[in-house]
C-alpha cells in the first residue's frame, strides 16, 4: 500500500513562449529517506513550452524538449518506465495541463496529494 506524494507549484515568469515553474514535493513511500530541511521550498523549476499545452502526451513533450526541469526536486523520484523523469513534476504538469485545458489559461498554482 502506497503511503503518497505530495506536490506543489507555483507560476514564477511567464512570455509569449514560456511558463516557468517553482515546485517541490515528497514521497512518503521512502520510509525517512527524504531529503532533510523544508521538502515544500520551491526552488525548482519547470520550464514548458506553451505550444505543447494543448498535447495530451506529457512525456513525449519532456523528451522532445518542449518541457524541461532546470532543477530537479530534491526529493524526486521515477515511478515507472513510462514516466523517465521525476514523478512529482509530472504530476504537477499534469495538474497545470489539465487546468489550461479548462480554463484556457496557465494556472498561477497547482498542488497534489495522493
């Protein structure tokens, strides 16, 4: 049985062509393994490319290039095979999709708990 994650984000800059992202999480499946200090400071970045936001393959657009974490969370993890890149911001990108799918807007903060 999976204890959780944890995840938030927050909207740091956006232009024309870009979103950035500060985001940090936690796993609470690593049995006290987290990194110690405040798991929830952001000073990570997601950087995506607005023109993949209508796209519903998140890891095709990170391994294309049109979203890459500048920084990753020092608590990041991979899931599984079919997500290569740390959980957590996929996750949160996730979250900030789906809202720009609704909205049709960039969200200024997302947060999970599973």
């Amino acid at each position: 049985m999976s204890l959780g994650y944890t995840g938030i984000c927050k909207k740091e800059s956006e232009d024309d062509k870009t979103a950035v992202y500060t985001y940090a999480g936690e796993n609470w499946n690593d049995c006290g393994q987290s990194k110690s200090g405040d798991s929830h400071k952001q000073d990570r970045n997601m950087v995506v490319y607005k023109e993949c936001l209508n796209s519903e393959d998140i890891v095709k657009n990170f391994e294309n290039g049109r979203i890459f974490l500048e920084k990753k969370c020092k608590n990041a993890f991979i899931r599984c095979e079919e997500i290569p890149f740390d959980y957590i911001a996929y996750r949160l990108l996730r979250k900030v999709f789906d809202s720009y799918k609704k909205n049709g807007n960039l969200p200024d903060e997302e947060s999970f708990i599973l």
